[in-house]
C-alpha cells in the first residue's frame, strides 16, 4: 500500500463522521465517460456544443435533438458500480460514513447499497410528465421512439427526465441537506470532480476539520485546499481500502 493510500485508511480508521463528495470521474471505471476528460463528453465533436444541448432553452426549443443527444450519449441503464460505490456503501453500513453527496445522475451509489445519497444534479432514474407529473421509471425513456410522452388517457405531455439543465436552479432541500452533512463532518472526501460546476464546487467551503481529501487523476482548483492529495483511480484506491 502507498504512503498515501495508508494515509487515508488511517484517517478512516480515526473518524466516524465521513462525508464522501463525489462527480462524473466516480463512474468512469463503471465505463460512463465524465465531461471534461480528454475522452470526456466535451472533447468530442457535436452539432452543438454538450453544455448547449443539456440547457433548458436549448431543451425546450429542441426537444428532438434533445433527447437523441441525451439518449446517446447521457444513458447507462447497464452500468454497474464499482469498487469506488461499493467501498462508500460499505463505509455507511458500518456507521462510518454519513452522507454521499453526488454531482452524478447515474444512481450507482444506491444500486451499490448506499442509502443517504444528495444527489444535487438529479437522477436519470426519474422522470415525471411536464403536464400531470406522472412518474416514469428509466427505461420507459430509453425504450420510447424520440421525444417520451406521457401515457396518462388525455394527457400527452413530455416527459422530463429529472435531471439539473444548465440554466435550472439545484433543488433547494437537497442543497441544505448537503451542506448540512459537509459543515458537520470530521473527514471529508472528495473525488472524481473537476470541482468547476458551481454551486456544487462551492459546498467545500462548507467543511471546518483539517481531513480533507482530494482524490481525482487530474488537478483541480481547490487542490491548495486539501490535507492529502491522491493522483490514482479512485475506484483503485478505494478497493485498497479496509472497513
Ligand atoms: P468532470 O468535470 O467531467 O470532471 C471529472 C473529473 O474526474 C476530472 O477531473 C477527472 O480527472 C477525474 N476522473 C475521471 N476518472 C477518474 C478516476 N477513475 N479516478 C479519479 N479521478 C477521475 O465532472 P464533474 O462531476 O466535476 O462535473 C460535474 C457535472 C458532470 C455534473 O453536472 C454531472 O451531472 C455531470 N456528469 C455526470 C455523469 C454521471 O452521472 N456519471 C457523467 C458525466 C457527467
């Protein structure tokens, strides 16, 4: 085990208030690629540029492309969690860790058993008609042929995946329940984030102890901020890691 992985299970070890705080790049070993990798989302070529498409206007103007973008390139329903969520779940269970707070919409937190998740961007997995708020389970979505409309006898509204556009404001409960759980906790772990999409970047601030680490493969802004830094895969790293 490395210098710095020993670390950070001596810390584990030492706390019993852990708060995970996690982005795209926790998923990626799960093979669903992040945005702003070099093999990310934004570094391929589109019509329209990602952070366009996934907007609200652009959404409401062009719902077809919309989705046949979303559909693509946004849907994992095959995606299994990995040694990164297993570790995180196994850490809740055994009272060690009290909240994971997502930027990522691809429920693979709670399909690996964790249970008090924040998800501040939303979740793939939900999706409610735009007229009668009729739910919708993912698979609906992915099997509909173009734009998904609802199926309740008079009603043929959209239905919209829930999930934070550009342009949309973050739910205001999961916010305060994140930023709760950051100000209270005595490790905070970070991982997998550029730590550029605000508000999310922003809930650091929130966190008082002197535990904070930062594991992500690429630098970060916030990097100045952290008590120990790790440069591997997280999924590698957390796989190191005992409960
Ligand atoms: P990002 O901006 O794409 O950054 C990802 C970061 O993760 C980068 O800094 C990478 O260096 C790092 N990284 C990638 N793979 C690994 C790995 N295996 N181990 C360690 N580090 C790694 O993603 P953010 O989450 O910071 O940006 C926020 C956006 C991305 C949110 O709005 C998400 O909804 C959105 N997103 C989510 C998913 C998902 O749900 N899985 C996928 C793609 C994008």
């Amino acid at each position: 085990m490395n210098e710095n992985i020993q670390k950070l299970q001596e810390w584990i070890d030492g706390s019993e208030n852990i708060v995970f705080f996690g982005g795209a790049g926790v998923s990626t070993e799960s093979k669903i690629p992040d945005f702003r990798s070099t093999d990310g989302l934004y570094n391929q070529k589109y019509k329209y540029p990602p952070e366009t498409i996934i907007s609200h206007s652009f959404y409401k103007r062009n719902p077809e492309e919309f989705f046949r973008f979303y559909k693509d390139k946004m849907l994992y329903p095959d995606a299994e969690p990995n040694a990164a969520h297993l570790k995180l779940a196994e850490l809740e269970k055994a009272g060690k860790l009290k909240a994971v707070v997502t930027q990522n919409i691809d429920g693979l937190h709670q399909k690996a058993g964790s249970e008090t998740v924040y998800e501040l961007h939303g979740s793939v997995l939900r999706n409610y008609c735009e007229i009668c708020g009729a739910s919708y389970d993912l698979d609906y979505v992915v099997n509909y042929d173009g734009v998904p409309k609802c199926n309740q006898p008079g009603c043929h509204g959209t239905v919209k995946p829930d999930v934070v556009l550009y342009e949309e404001g973050l739910n205001g409960m999961t916010i305060d329940a994140a930023v709760r759980a950051i100000a209270a906790a005595d490790m905070l772990i970070i991982g997998g984030t550029s730590l550029t999409v605000y508000p999310a970047a922003g809930f650091v601030d929130y966190y008082r102890g002197n535990k904070l680490v930062l594991i992500n493969r690429d630098e970060t802004p916030m990097d100045y901020r952290a008590n120990l830094i790790i440069r591997d895969k997280i999924g590698e790293v957390f796989s190191a890691i005992k409960v």
